[in-house]
C-alpha cells in the first residue's frame, strides 16, 4: 500500500496535506515505508486524527480520479 492511498482511507485529502504540510508528509512518507499501516496508525493515532480536520477529503476531492483507478 503506498502512503497516499492510507491517506485516502484515513479521508485525508493528500495533494491538500503534502502542499500545506510538505515538510510532515515528506516525513510521514519515509516512516510509512518502514512499517505496518497498523502500526503506523497506532503510532499517529492523534496526530492523524487532527491532519484529518484540517485536511478532510471533501466531495470535490473525492470525486477526482486519481492515477491508478482508472480501470477499464
């Protein structure tokens, strides 16, 4: 699984977050590599709970297709 599509599950809109926060997302990306989902859920419980108020997928967001669902 790669980070952006955790992101997309967690309903946190990715291109928001890396654009706004890209010094975290760049972090997170790196950690997210090294581990579980699992235990990077656990490990960020909160920190992604509060990412997620401020980078919540909207309607809009959510109705963009993004590389890779395409499937035809």
């Amino acid at each position: 699984m790669e980070f952006e599509e955790y992101l997309v599950q967690k309903k946190i809109d990715a291109v928001a977050f890396k654009k706004t926060d890209n010094v975290r997302f760049t972090e997170w990306n790196e950690l997210f590599k090294t581990m579980h989902p699992d235990s990077f859920t656990a490990q960020k419980k909160f920190l992604i709970n509060d990412i997620r108020r401020r980078y919540l997928v909207t309607d809009a967001t959510s109705n963009k297709e993004t590389p890779g669902d395409a499937r035809d």
